[in-house]
C-alpha cells in the first residue's frame, strides 16, 4: 500500500550535492579563473561546486545527537552564506563553511 501524500513543506535536504558525489580530481583540475567566476557566481552554485571539489562538506552530522543535520536557508548576519547546516533533533546550526579551510 502506498503511503499516503504528506502535509506540510517537503523536508530540508540533508546535503548540498545529491549523493554519491562525483570524483574528482582537485591537483589536476583545469579551469581558468573565468570558468571559475561563472560557475560560483550564484551563492547556491558556489556552494555545490564547493561540495563537489570537497572544499567544504557535503553531508554533516549533529556532534550532540548523531543525526544527519539539515541544509536550511537562513537570514540574518549570522549566517553569510545565507545556509547553515540545521539539526532536526536538537536545533543546533552550523555553519556550511564547518571544518572547511573558509
Ligand atoms: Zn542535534
């Protein structure tokens, strides 16, 4: 039997780029700072060319609660990015830059 339709807004993704992520090779990569500027011209576009070179993470996990932590869209100067990494069990948030060099 299928389940019947949900209510309410559609969970929040519990990553950037939908898995399994792509290889990648970062020492050889070849893009000139043009192609570079284009493709991180959007702060979404950014981020998942960020989480597809493995420059920030693409999943996190709550520290707290163990549970996969949920990418949400956030305002407000706490949050540059305009993202943070949201937990669903104890509310906790964290930045996408997390154990990044950014
Ligand atoms: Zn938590």
């Amino acid at each position: 039997m299928a389940d019947p339709p949900r209510r309410g807004r559609p969970s929040a993704p519990t990553f950037i780029v939908p898995p399994p992520l792509p290889p990648v090779d970062l020492p050889n990569l070849d893009i000139n700072i043009r192609q570079l500027a284009a493709v991180t011209s959007l702060v979404f576009d950014c981020m998942r060319w960020l989480a597809e070179h493995r420059l920030i993470t693409n999943t996190f996990t709550c520290q707290a609660c163990d549970q996969p932590m949920r990418l949400q869209k956030r305002e407000g100067r706490d949050y540059i990015d305009g993202y943070a990494w949201c937990c669903p069990g104890c509310q906790r948030r964290n930045s996408i830059r997390v154990n990044s060099f950014f």
